[in-house]
C-alpha cells in the first residue's frame, strides 16, 4: 500500500492537464494531499513516465466469457462455476488497466449477488457498479435477465433487484446481436412501457441503462429519460438533436463488434449472430463518427463478455476506434475516465484531493500515443498496487 508517491509526470484534475514533478500522499485510499516538487517528505519515485486516473469501463457482463457462443455456454452454466469466472474476469480488466467497471447483466444476477456478499473474496478486482436487467422471456439478453412483460411484472423485478443491492436497472429497448430470434434494429419495448419503467426505476433510486441499436429504440429511451444508451448503432441526426438537450449519455461499445467481425473464429460462431454483426458494423462505426461529430456527451464500455470478446484490454483497442472516429487523445482519455466516473457516480475519474487513489502508472505519454495504454508499469487502486 502507497503512503505517499511522486510520477514524473502525472495527468491532473478533469482537464487531465499533464503536469511534472506530482507527489501525492494516500489516506483511506483516498488522495489526501497532491502538489508538486520533492513533497512533504522523502517521497519515493514511481518508475513509470506517467501517471492517468484508472480506466472506467462503463459496460462489461462478468459472468459471461467471451466465447464462441456465450448465449448457450451461459443457459448451461452453473452457479458455482460463475463465480470463479467472474473473479477471473474482474481481474484481467484489473491488469489491463481498468479500475472501475459497470456490469449490465449476468444469468441469475450472479454479479449482484457476488457484489452483495462482500465483493469478490480474496479476489483482487476493480471497482464494481452492477446492474440487474430486465427483460421479456423471448427478447435480447432474456439469458443474462429477470423476466417480465407487463408494467407491474417489471416493477417487481425492479424492487428485486433494489434489494440486492444494485445502482443500475438495465432495459432492453431493442433486440440484439447475441440473442437468437432477435432484431438488433428493431424495438423490444413500447414508448410507454419504457417511459413507466425508467420512472420506476428512478423512484426506486436506480440509474437506468438502455441497450438500444435501433433509432426508433434509442428515441423511445431517450424521451422515456434513461440515463444511458448502449450501442446506439443506428444513431442518426434526429436522435442526436434529442440528446443535445438530455441528461442522457451514450456507451460506445464499437470494441465489441470489432472483434466479433475481425475474430479468425467468426464462422465458428451462431450463424444468426455471425449474419446480424455484418450488417450492423458499418452503422455502428458510422453512429460513433456522428456521436464524436456531434460533441455528444459519450462514456466508454467494451461488453467485454459477449461474442469473441474476452474481458481486459477492449479500453485499448476502443481507444484506437474513438481516435479514429475523429477524438482527439485527451478527448479519449477525458471519455475512458472522467465520463465514465460521472455517469456512474463511482471510481476515480480525475486524479485530484479527495478523489480514490484509482492510478494507471504507463511507460510511455497516451497524450502523444495512444498507444501508450498498451504499456502498463503498474495498476493501483485505493492505493493498493495490484498483485500485492
Ligand atoms: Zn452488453
């Protein structure tokens, strides 16, 4: 555990202002002082060139692997074997840099009940802000949800899953790729249904998330108040003039269908869902060139789980696909951190007095390159480096 700790360079406050000579000293896991020059005392260098806030990946599913067919794999799983697979990818995202992820789904709410219990054993694993979703029996993700059809049956799942603890409540208010006999485009939840169940959901004092390809999904969540859109694939001008007056932010998880279509596996893949990625890719890229165009407020997540998409190092790679979608890096940065630590009310977000000591300790400057994110010296949350 640090006590106190000085980086050559470290990347300060929500600007991320890139600053030399940082010492700072650590109570609670808390930064308790921070400034620049020798410190207060005899304060150890760390190795690394430089130092950012921990990554916050805003859309990962723990309890799922990343396999070639997860929907099956998670149907036949059982209970015991979740929790080692969620302690173990908890942990890769550790390695790779992340320090805070929002879960949005596991077969039977393994992931709230894991955190519920007192968080991952032994485990080393970053912070964990978990959800509980909701879904119809045949609709997308119904193998990582709670049922229900009818508002009162979604108002109960709602009260169950606030009484396990969880900050988030995800809908689904369009199909997917993942989940067969459904349409990624098309929508999954009536606009009143969606709206009642957002307006619940708050009173019960949960945030809301809403997976939504589709525009007339991704509309019907944004006028129902939901607090973030995933994927947004199918994002146009009309959607974007929506939530230019919204409190609403979108999740870019483009990282996932990347992989999937790149993966030398894809044939090995459900064929439903091998069809459905082709054709939804080239919108998805084109959505976040609009969101990115458009200055929309944007966190980060990888959805690490699903297809051919195991869990650690999607921030780095989504970090290359929000570059090449037109951000600048400190705009990619301030969305893999900052953002992200906003929207969920949780991580570090910004190195400054007061925040968690959630430290990324890099060899290389990702203001310059990118590329940098790949060049991990040490990971450190609460003050605590991992693998110590
Ligand atoms: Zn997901």
């Amino acid at each position: 555990m640090y006590k106190a700790i000085r980086f050559r360079k470290a990347l300060l406050g929500p600007e991320l202002k890139p600053v030399d000579n940082v010492w700072m000293t650590i109570e609670g896991g808390l930064i308790a002082a921070l400034g620049t020059g020798e410190g207060p005392a005899e304060v150890p260098r760390h190795p690394a060139a430089v130092a950012i806030p921990g990554l916050v990946d805003c859309h990962v599913h723990l309890a799922l692997s990343g396999g070639a067919d997860v929907e099956r794999e998670a149907r036949a799983s059982h209970p015991d074997a979740r929790q080692d697979l969620i302690e173990a990818n908890a942990f890769s995202h550790l390695q790779s840099g992340v320090t805070t992820v929002r879960d949005l789904g596991s077969p039977e709410d393994a992931v709230l009940h894991a955190v519920k219990a007192g968080g991952l054993g032994t485990a080393q694993a970053p912070r964990i802000v978990a959800a509980g979703a909701i879904s119809s029996p045949t609709g997308h993700g119904n193998f990582l949800s709670r049922w229900a059809t009818t508002p009162g049956e979604y108002e109960e799942a709602i009260e169950a899953i606030a009484g396990l603890a969880a900050h988030w409540v995800k809908l689904f208010a369009t199909g997917g790729v993942i989940t067969t006999g459904t349409v990624p485009g098309a929508t999954q939840m009536e606009p009143s249904l969606i709206s009642n169940v957002a307006a619940a959901a708050h009173r019960s004092g949960l945030a809301v998330a809403a997976h939504a390809h589709g525009r007339d999904g991704i509309r019907n969540a944004i006028e129902a108040g939901v607090d973030s859109i995933e994927h947004f694939s199918y994002l146009t001008a009309d959607e974007a003039a929506l939530l230019n007056g919204s409190r609403c932010t979108l999740v870019s998880t483009l990282v996932a269908t990347e992989r999937f279509v790149s993966s030398d596996q894809r044939e090995t893949a459900n064929p439903e869902a091998l069809a459905k990625i082709l054709v939804h890719a080239p919108h998805e890229r084109a959505a976040l060139e609009l969101a990115v165009t458009a200055r929309l407020p944007l966190a980060v997540g990888t959805d690490a789980g699903t297809t051919f998409n195991p869990h650690g190092f999607g921030m780095q790679e989504q970090a290359l696909h929000l570059n090449r979608a037109g951000m600048d890096p400190a705009s990619v940065l301030r969305a893999m951190t900052v953002n992200g630590s906003r929207l969920l009310g949780g991580g570090a977000g910004y190195l400054d007095v007061g925040r968690p000591a959630d430290v990324l300790c890099l060899d290389a400057d990702p203001l310059e390159d990118l590329g940098a994110l790949y060049q991990i010296n040490e990971v450190i949350v609460g003050g605590r480096p991992v693998g110590t």
